[in-house]
C-alpha cells in the first residue's frame, strides 16, 4: 500500500505540472468561473486515478513474469 501512496503523490505532482500547460479558457462559457475548476478538478483526479493504475497494473503483472 505504501508503493501506492507514494506512486499516487509522484503522478499528481506530474499530472499537476502537465496541466498547467492546457489552456481550456476557450472550451467554457463566459463567467462559468465556478464550473470550469470543478472540471478541471475532476479531470485532473480522474487521469490520477487512471494513470496510477495503470502502472500499478503494468507493475504487478512484470513482477509475475
């Protein structure tokens, strides 16, 4: 489980860091401050989520071979 955690804080911070890069001020509305954070919230949580199981996946099944 620690393998985990730590796995989880180095593809935030990476994640993190690659989204600064974006620039979605087009994709949204006019003073829909509010909604577009909660997205880019979302979006940055749900590519977390996925990239760190993915290498978690990609890990444990090199380790059985």
């Amino acid at each position: 489980m620690q393998g985990k955690f730590l796995l989880y804080i180095i593809v935030s911070i990476l994640v993190i860091w690659s989204m600064e890069s974006l620039n979605i001020n087009q994709l949204f509305k006019k003073n829909r401050v509010y909604q577009a954070r909660l997205f880019y919230f979302f979006l940055g949580l749900s590519i977390i989520y996925l990239v760190t199981n993915f290498l978690m996946d990609l890990f444990t099944s090199i380790k059985m071979f």
